[in-house]
C-alpha cells in the first residue's frame, strides 16, 4: 500500500473520520495538520492536478474568512486562488488525501478507499 499523506483539520469531524478510517485499514498516513502548514501554491497545484479539479472547486465558500475577503462579492479566478488558498487556509476544503498521483477528497470520508 502506497504511504498516504492527509491535510488534516482536527476541528473538523469529517478529517477525523477520514483519518480513522485510514488508520483503521492499516494504510502509511503522513499527517499534514494544514492549517499550521499551509501548503504553497506550487503544492496546491500538485493537488488540484491529482484531484482534477479547479481551485475553485476547493473552496470553502461559507466560512467568514470568505466573506471578509470579499469573495461574495468578486471571487478570484483560476491560479489567482493559489496564492489565496496558501495565505489562507482555512479556506481549502477538507481532508484532502493523496498517494502522491491521485488524491481525494474525503467529503464523505469512504471517499478515501479509492486510494487504499
């Protein structure tokens, strides 16, 4: 089984969730608590390659920290949300798991068999 790496929120119960289902199929899991570690915009790219998605699409529209930016208002387009999504964190959808060529979101957290 390929070594799994989470980006880890422990606030949130669906990481949780996803980091004990990992841990409970005996998988190699590095832990990315990416709020303290943010991830940088190359790495976030990376991400989005492997998950085949947009930067938007990992947007946490509803958190506050979206409002106060603006967004609601005049989102960012494109790779302009990299730079957005490392300065702030908290606004990267959750977990997102990868084995380093495919990743996955664990909304819900079964999401993350796929890699297993």
């Amino acid at each position: 089984m390929p070594k799994l790496t989470i980006f880890h929120n422990s606030r949130c119960s669906k990481s949780r969730e996803t980091l004990a289902l990992l841990e409970k199929a005996g998988a190699d899991v590095k832990v990315v608590n990416y709020l303290d570690t943010p991830p940088t915009p190359p790495e976030l790219k990376a991400l989005l390659t492997q998950l085949g998605m947009k930067p938007e699409e990992i947007v946490r529209t509803k958190e506050e920290r979206y409002a106060e930016l603006g967004f609601k208002t005049k989102p960012p387009q494109g790779d302009e949300w990299l730079k957005i999504l490392s300065a702030n964190p908290e606004l990267i959808e959750r977990p997102i798991v990868t084995n380093g060529k495919k990743a996955v979101i664990g909304r819900p957290p079964e999401n993350v068999k796929a890699l297993l």
